[in-house]
C-alpha cells in the first residue's frame, strides 16, 4: 500500500475499533473524554488526513485504542491486522499469541515466585504512567502545532500590517505634496 492508501485504511479499522470498544464511542467525542486524547489527533487519524505522527503520538493511539505497542506501524508497513491488547468484548478466549497468565505478565514462564502479584501490578503501574505519559505528550505536541500555526498567522498578519501602513504613510506624502503649508487646501 503507498502511504495515503495505507493511513485511510488505518482509519477505517480504528473506527472499527473504537465502537468495538465500546457502543458509546460511535461519538467520536465521548471517546476522547473517555481516553485523554485530543479531538483533532483522533480525527486526523480516523481520516487518513496525515500520516507525519511523531513516534509519541502513534504509542498514545494504541492506547487509547488499545492496541499493542507498534501495531499501527506494523499495518502502515504491511496492512496486516491491528493487534489488541486484551481480549476483545464477545470473544471467549484469548487470540493466538496473547500472554494472559500472572507469569507472562510479570515475564516469566511458569515461575513460582510469591512475588508474582507484586511484578504484575508494578508493570500495570508502569504501563498506566507510559499511556498517560504517551497521552501528555500528543497533546502538547498537537497544541504546540496549533501555536506554531497561529504565530504564522500573526507574522502574515504583521506584514500585512505593516504595507497598509507604508501605504497609508504613501498616500499621505503625496497628499502633502498638493496642499498649501498656510491654508491646508489643495494649491491649483
């Protein structure tokens, strides 16, 4: 897929997942609530209209959508499926390959340790902190592309400014030139 293809396609399954999620998200709006990102990010996304997402911006999607890490540049690279985190609403048991069991969450295999519930719950800790981190971060970037656009738009506005004034500043000397110093009226 070339890469406008491949971001239209992308958001067409994030629509799909978003209301996989949960009914309630068909608002587009209550999703962004629900999940901490911003309205234009989500709709830039759901679109297609970019595809120029830093590497911050693209981990807090999968949050939001809650897809596994790299996920959404696996399907740019290769238009295979989105992969979820956990266990999609409906289904019965987990897909091929999700880790579901206390070990594989805390990494190990099997493992006995007591302290099993400990690493499982440090690790969520860790993730939760990396998702809103991931959230934080999307939003001031996006905010601070907003800032960027509306200092060009002072900029333009500031030349704009400042030709009127040289026009102004025109057409009054050549005004002076055709009045009379005593009398303020044009001289014939």
């Amino acid at each position: 897929m070339t890469a406008q293809p491949a971001w239209k396609a992308l958001g067409q399954q994030l629509i799909a997942r978003r209301v996989q999620l949960d009914p309630a998200y068909r608002n587009r709006r209550t999703f962004c609530e629900a999940t901490g990102m911003e309205y234009r990010i989500l709709s830039d996304a759901e679109s297609g209209r970019r595809a120029n997402y830093s590497k911050t911006t693209l981990r807090a999607l999968e949050q939001a959508y809650q897809l596994s890490a790299g996920s959404i540049d696996r399907f740019i690279a290769d238009g295979g499926p989105l992969e979820t985190m956990s266990v999609a609403p409906g289904r019965d048991r987990p897909a091929a390959g999700e880790r579901t069991t206390l070990e594989a969450l805390a990494g190990g295999e099997g493992s006995s340790d007591p302290s099993i519930v400990e690493q499982v719950y440090e690790k969520v800790l860790e993730q939760m902190r990396a998702a809103q981190d991931s959230r934080v971060a999307a939003q001031l970037e996006e905010r601070n592309a907003r800032v960027d656009e509306l200092q060009k738009e002072v900029d333009r506005k500031s030349r704009e400014i400042d030709r009127l004034n040289a026009e102004i500043k025109r057409l009054n000397t050549g005004r002076d030139a055709h009045t009379t110093p005593d009398s303020g009226r044009e001289s014939a």
